[in-house]
C-alpha cells in the first residue's frame, strides 16, 4: 500500500487546522455545549471545516467522519477520521496538551495517523510498515520489564464509569501510580510514543478519538487494544489502551479483569 499521497494529503489537513486553530488558543474564544455536554468552541468548528473543505476537493469520494460534523459518506473504502480538537478542555484552560487528531482508516482499519499539537509546533506521523515520526525524526516506545515499573495515564477518573473505574484502578494498582499522570487526552499518547510513559488507559472513546492514535503507537513500537487485548477496529466499543511495551499486553489485560 502506497501511502505516501495520502500522509502528503493529511500533513496539508494538519497545516489547515494548525492555521485556523492557532488564534483562538488562550483567546476568550465563545464556548457551546453539545447534546452530550461536551463543549465546543469556534476552533473546533472552523478547524474541522478547513480539513473538510481539502478532502471535499482532493478527496471527494472518500467517506470523511468529523467530530463536529458527523459523516459524509462516500463511495470508497477508505475513511478519513477528523478530530480537530481532541482536548477542547485543556485548550480552553490554555494548557497546550490538546491535539488535532488525523486518520485514514480503510475497510475499517486504520492505516495512518497523525496527531499535530498547533501552539508547540510538535507533529507525530504514523503509517501502516513505516516508523512513526516526530517532526520528521523516527521515534520508538521504550520497554517496560515489570507492570509495577508502568508509568500509567488517563485523561481523568471522572470519564470511567463506576464499573470501569473499578477495572481501571485494578490496573494501576499493580503499576507505579506514585507517577500516574491525569489529564492530557491524545497528547499521552503522542508521550507514550515517544518513550515518556508506558500505559494508557480510557473508556468511553469514540473512532475520532482514537483512530489517528493507532498507527501512531504502534509504528513507534507500541500497542493498541481495546480492554481484552483484541485489536482496535471501527467496530470496537472505546475501551482503549495503549503500552509502549507490547509485551506487558497479557499483563494489563489480566489486571482489568479484576476489579479493585
């Protein structure tokens, strides 16, 4: 699978948002509340509508899936999946760890993604065969011996509920949790990538969520699945984790099962 036109095509959709993104950060920018309660802003609107205004005029029989807009379906097998601000909270509260999140996924699998963090200037691309990159330099997860070494991340308790909470501080119980780090959404990921952290852990997620994250972790030499260890599709239910260390999966699994 040829994928270079299509990383060329995501890295003009990152400059997009990047662009449109960029002056709103730490602005005062209008917030909304949608009908799950989740707020939006302006950003993430014009951000999602730049992207969406290339792939409509360089890919237009693709399938695009936009959090902010929902689907446009098209006539191929291939979808891209566009996050424009995955993080709206932090980027509300000025913290640059939120990310603008890129996948193309095809008959259901995704094959490439891309997380840009616009205000640091940090971009990670990761292809189906290739090495995930940071600003163009090949990155790698680093190995985790013992699950009580894991340093573990999540985006914050309150997004479990009670059930999953019980099955997720199962799991850090038996890591090092003196260096549990909350909040950071799809930047954690982007840190588990680049050999900072060893797990992370959420529930709840949607396909733009975590689509851009797979390839990502896993041409860094990650990762992903969701809670029992099976590979993440467009058919999975949002129980996520992600390991820089594929050889802790068993590990992991086994300490979700039990509950704390």
């Amino acid at each position: 699978m040829n994928l270079d036109p299509d990383i060329a095509l995501a890295i003009r959709l990152a400059d997009a948002a990047r662009a449109a993104i960029r002056p709103h950060f730490r602005s005062q920018v209008a917030t909304e509340r949608k009908s799950d309660a989740t707020p939006v802003t302006l950003a993430d609107r014009a951000a999602e509508e730049a992207m969406r205004r290339i792939l409509k005029a360089e890919a237009g029989r693709d399938t695009v899936i936009g959090e902010e807009f929902g689907t446009d379906s098209g006539s191929t097998s291939r979808s891209w999946v566009l996050d424009p601000i995955d993080g709206t909270v932090g980027f509300l509260a000025g913290r640059p760890l939120f990310g603008t999140l890129i996948a193309l996924v095809v008959d259901g699998w995704p094959v490439l993604g891309l997380i840009d963090q616009p205000i640091l200037g940090e971009r990670w691309i990761g292809a189906t065969g290739r090495p995930t990159t940071l600003n163009g330099a090949a990155i790698h997860t680093r190995l985790c011996r013992e699950l009580a070494d894991a340093a573990i991340a999540t985006t914050g308790p309150h997004y479990f509920d009670d059930h999953d909470g019980q099955h997720f501080m199962g799991l850090a119980a038996k890591t090092d949790h003196r260096r549990m780090v909350m909040g950071g959404d799809c930047y954690n990921y982007a840190m588990l990538a680049s050999g900072h952290l060893d797990i992370v852990c959420e529930a709840g997620l949607k396909l733009h969520d975590w689509a851009a994250l797979v390839p990502v972790v896993e041409g860094a030499g990650g990762t992903m699945a969701d809670w029992n260890g099976e590979p993440l599709h467009s058919g999975s239910d949002g129980h996520v984790i992600a390991l820089g260390d594929p050889a802790r999966l068993e590990d992991v699994v086994a300490a979700l099962a039990c509950a704390h």
